[in-house]
C-alpha cells in the first residue's frame, strides 16, 4: 500500500460510503480505506450493463459492508448517507454511446440521482465530505492542449451533459447549502477491475479482451489521436487527498497524466506486453464518429499544486500489471468463447 | 403588428406548437403568430406557481387550438408534436428560489422533460425547427461586462444547472441527430401578460403589482445593481427571427439591451409613470442574497449581427405600456386585497 500516513489518519475509523463501490475505481478505493483502518461501505445496483463486478472485491470481501441498491432509489440513499463521515460518489452511467441511445437513464443516474443524493445530505447529514467523480468528456473537443480546468465546456453527448450537471449540483449544494464537496474530472482511468467485457467504460476493456482472447486490438480512426492515462492506484490517490483535505472545497480538478501517446502506440505497446498480439485500423462506425473529439490529454497542474498529486505508474507498468490480472482473472469479467 | 413581412412569410401557413403558450412570452408569440397566418397550438400546464393565464390569450382565444397538458406528460408530448413545423420552446419552471426548494421539480421540468420533446422530435418529428427559451441566470456572477455568449458558464442555482442542460440538449439534438435547434438566452422580459402575483416569473412583477396596490417597491441591497431589460415585443421579435432562418441552427444567443439601469433608477421611473407611487431600499433576504449576482447586463451584438435583431422598445415606452395593462386588466392576474 502507497497510502502516505497523513492520509492514513484522516480516514482510520471514519465512515465512508462508495457510491459504485462494486466497481473498477470504487473497488479499489475501498481497498485503500479499509487499510487505512476506514469502515467502509460500498453501494452497487450490480447493473450487468455497468462496472459492478463482486470479484472486484473478493479480497477484501470481509472487511467492507455491502449494500446493493440503485442510487436512483429514492428511500436507500437518504438512510445510507446517514451517519456517514465521508461520501465517494463514483456511480454512473458511463456509455457515450448507450447515453445517445437511452438519454432518460443516463439523465436519471447521472443528475436526478445526484440531486437526491445531495439532498438527501443537506437534510439528513449536512457535515459529509463528498467527492463526486466526473469525467473529461465535458470538455468536448479541445480548444487547446493540454486541456485545463479553464477550457470551455462542451459536451457532445448526453452523458456530458449530464455528468456536467451532476459536477454542477456538487458545486452548488457545497457554495449554497455548505455540503463541502469537490469535483475530480477523470480522463481514461485503467487498471484492474475495469470492465473489459465490451468498450462501456472504456475502449481499453475491449483491448484487454481482445489481446488476452487473441483477436486483433482494434484501433479506429487513424490512430493518431493522442490521449492521456492514469493508472487506477494513482487515481485512488486523488480521490483520498481531495476527500482528506478541506482545501478542495467547491473546487474542479482535472487528473491526467504527462505520458501523452496516441492510439496506434498505445496498440502497439499492447502488443508488446509479452502476449502474442496484434492490432488493426478500422475506420470509425459513424456513430462513434459523431461523439468522437479528437486529440485529447490534461493539464493536471492544478491539483498537482493545491493537493499535490500526480500520477506514479508510467503506462507501459500499468498496462502490465492490467494484462496479467486479466490473464489470470478473466473468468470472473467475461464468459469464455466456445470452442 | 410590427412584424415584416419575409417573416410573416415564413409562418404563413405553417404548423406551429408552443410549449408555455398561455405564459407571458409564448401568448405575445402566440399573437404574432396568429397574425402572420401561422396554425397555431399552445400547450400549457396552468400549474397555478407558473405563467400561464387564460386572460393572457383572451383576444385571440378563437384563433388558436389550446391543449392543456405538462411538458413532463411521456405520452402527450410525443403526440403532439407530430406535424409541426415549428416548435418554440417556451414551458419552464422559472423561478430561482422555488429551484432550491424543490430541485426535483425544476430538474424535472427544465432538464428532464426538454429531454423528452427532443427525443420525441427525433423519432416522430425531425424535420422541425425548434427555438427554445433560456436565461442569462446561468452565466451566473459576471466576470466581465457586457456578457457575450463566450463568458464561462457558471450557475449559482438549481434553476440555472436544469436549463443548461435543457440548452445543451437542444445543442446536442441540433448536432448528432439533425434535429434544427437553437437558443435564446433572454435577460430581463417585461411586459403585459408577465406573472405579477408574485416575484415567481421577474421581480418586475411584484413591483408592477405593488406599484398598482399603492405599496412601496422594494429594491434589495442598495440598488445600485445594474441590470438591462426587453419589453416583451422585442423578445418575439427574436424568437420569430431565430425560428425563420437556419443561420440560426445550433447557436445559441444573447438578448440583451444597450440600455442599462440599476434598480434604484428603474423604481424611481416606475414612480414617474404617472401613477402615485413609492420605493424602498431594503437588505436582501438571505436566500436572495445567497442567489445574487451582483451586475449583469448582456452583449447581444451576436444575435444583432447574425439575425439582424435589436431592441425597438425603450424602457420607459415598455414600462408605461406594462403600468398601463395591469391597471385595466389586474382582475385577471391577482385577487384584489379585501378592504
């Protein structure tokens, strides 16, 4: 464990509650916590569309409290944010694509439940600490790299949208009603636990799958767009120094990493992870296409400043440490081929 | 009627649907309209907390088909904006201070069910041109005056958070799915046919009603907050002129007006219009305060050089004309106090 002692000590026997917390990050938050001596209990509506996984938590499957309910349910979340010292919020709905198709549960996962959540905080446990994870998405294409905190928002789906006023309810309910809480905008997050049955929460799932089940990575576009990475553990850091410090109050912090590579390296790092692999370019299904932004990476400086973090797993440990959990794991995050 | 004539052109005709159409600004639409040889629909909830009044239509009353329903009704929207071709987008809960109370509500109205009528255009209806109303509220406290489209945006209520997502839902549905859309973000509407009851709709309302009752006008703070104002004429103007031309699609635009005033001002030119009448300065009520936005007049010289569009009504004509109604018509708008 990383988990510097300072940190350690804000959580050690506090209450905290995850909101997603079956899933890839919110799993390994609540690892970090229980080490830290934190109770810890995790909230997942195990949506087989979404991150939910238990084996993401057999390690610590003793040691954490679970709860599965939809933070959609509107009697659940008002009783378990009762009593709570602290409150991850990391569910969501993640899909650009599913959010194009069915815009109504996006916006019910990503804002309406949001606001109960919030509300239900204001009225029934106003002292929380709360960190909402938000995504990059929101800045749409980029007006300029790296891409602060500053840049204009733009959403070009609706999952933008709505994460966008998930971020904004966050912010409010901290400046108006002084529910203190802050906002960390992610930007591709991988690791173990991700969901790598298909591309829902990240196209690097698919990858993983691909290699490990010998199809080529499929890269779309040209795969020259470049992108930034953060290793789960580093954005597990960020979530814990912004929930340990009252400085992050009513503020957005972007993540981000300074190994900035485009799609095609990326593939052809993949590749050369030991496992016998290939990749391909295709062009984009056009509805991929539609939503697609571009070049994109992160200023990060911001929260390198006020919190001090940055990332400290390089990419190509990263990925390794991926592929092999995968390697030995895959029977609990996909069904086997025939054959 | 002021209106010209290649605008008329572009309605005569045609099948036209507006969501708030017994509210303030969507009856005025409705009676330009009307005048240029547009079939017309209203719909409205008459939620008795909202805009919608049927005096606001009585001289026009046999003219337009009237159907009462909520924008949030899953299957009403759906059907009925089959076989228009044009849409302008009105209905919303506008006032800021019920958007703290009940969030849901606000979200609801403003984020959920705009949601719904686009997704009801794409799959009943995607040839129609849609025209939707928001606010200046959510440039939120300025950071630079005037305020053009290009200021950051930044909520400072629930209110604005919902419509945000509303516009960026018009945005969305304009860019992905081909559905014509475009915003108009109004500034302060007065006018004839406004809520007056109360400070629900604009705190213009209250004063006007106040005003009329012999009360002072009470100004909040020290009435040196500047603000500028459309007379309600000048508003149609604009959505005729968004709604009849494709420039406009996926744009989104200011109103505004070159003539700014602070509030103490415009409670003394209340007083001058010949009615005998009295002002106040009072300290904010801490719920406002927590709101305020300190200054705020728009830049609309976007919507000036695109559209062609300027104010024509100045705010003394505008206010002596709203004075006016209210003294002939209040019966209509609110209950004479007993004594």
């Amino acid at each position: 464990m990383s988990i510097e002692t300072p940190m350690s000590a804000s959580f050690r026997g506090r209450s905290v509650l995850i909101t997603g917390g079956l899933g890839f990050i919110g799993s390994h938050l609540a690892r970090r916590l229980v080490a830290a001596g934190a109770k810890v209990m995790l909230v997942d509506s195990l949506i087989p569309e979404y991150g939910g996984n238990w084996f993401n938590v057999h390690d610590i499957r003793d040691r954490v409290t679970v709860n599965i309910c939809d933070v959609r349910d509107p009697y659940a979340m008002p009783y378990l944010v009762q009593g709570q010292d602290f409150l991850f919020n990391l569910a969501g709905q993640t899909s650009h694509l599913d959010s194009m198709d069915d815009p109504h549960t996006d916006l019910a996962i990503n804002a309406q439940a949001q606001l109960s959540i919030l509300e239900a905080c204001r009225k029934h446990n106003p002292g929380v600490k709360v960190v909402f994870a938000s995504t990059r998405q929101l800045y749409g294409k980029p007006d300029y790299l790296p891409v602060d905190e500053k840049h204009p928002i733009r959403p070009v789906d609706v999952n933008g949208i709505n994460k966008l006023a998930g971020e904004w309810y966050h912010l409010l309910y901290n400046n108006v009603h002084g529910i203190r809480a802050c906002v960390l905008r992610l930007s591709n997050t991988y690791g173990p636990g991700m969901r790598v049955k298909d591309a829902r929460q990240t196209f690097l799932g698919i990858w993983v799958r691909n290699l490990i089940e010998g199809r080529p990575i499929r890269v779309f576009g040209d795969g020259m767009q470049l992108r930034d990475f953060n290793f789960v553990d580093d954005c597990v850091d960020a979530l814990l120094l912004a929930g340990a410090t009252d400085e992050s109050n009513g503020q957005v912090f972007n993540l981000g990493s300074g190994e900035i590579i485009n799609l095609k390296d990326l593939a052809v790092m993949m590749t050369e992870l030991g496992i016998d692999g290939s990749y391909e370019i295709v062009p984009f299904p056009p509805e991929r296409k539609a939503i697609d932004i571009g070049d994109y990476y992160s200023d990060f400086a911001k929260i390198r400043a006020s919190l001090g973090w940055e990332p400290r797993v390089g990419l190509r440990e990263g990925l390794r440490r991926t592929v092999a959990y995968y390697q030995k794991h895959h029977e609990y995050y996909w069904a086997a081929m025939a054959g």
